[in-house]
C-alpha cells in the first residue's frame, strides 16, 4: 500500500472513531479510560498534539470541541452522568 493511501485510510478510520464517540454520548469517558486505557480528552490531546509537529494552532478547546462535536463544557452539561 502506498502512503497516500495508508494515511487516507487511517484519517477515515480516525473520522469514523470520532463519530461514533460522539453518537455514543452515553458512554462516559471514565468508563472508556477504565476498558481502553484513553477517551475522548485523550483523542483531543493527540489531535492538539498532531497539529503542533505540524506548525498548526489548535487550542485544548478547539481540539475538543473538534472531538465532542460542541464545546466541551456544553457536552458535559448535556451528557456527563
């Protein structure tokens, strides 16, 4: 497999994720970071941390409001148990 295509394929794998997350509201991330080791706090770190090697800007709220699909504030008040 090419690169192109490997990093075309881990991006949408990377997007399916976090669309399933964020249909998944039910599924707090205590309980993701207890069975997986990470959640979405740490899906946002990397993705914050990504754009850092890359010389991009991305704020810890934007990185999460990028991966919560809202604010992060707005998520906890509408779906943190």
């Amino acid at each position: 497999m090419d690169p192109v295509t490997q990093t075309e394929l881990e991006a949408a794998a990377f997007r399916r994720l976090v669309a399933h997350l964020q249909e998944r509201t039910d599924v707090q991330n205590i309980d993701l970071m207890n069975l997986a080791g990470f959640c979405r706090n740490c899906l946002s770190k990397w993705y914050r941390a990504a754009a850092d090697e890359r010389g991009v800007h991305v704020t810890d709220p934007e990185a999460r409001a990028h991966i919560y699909g809202m604010p992060y504030e707005e998520w906890k008040t509408k779906h943190q148990t």
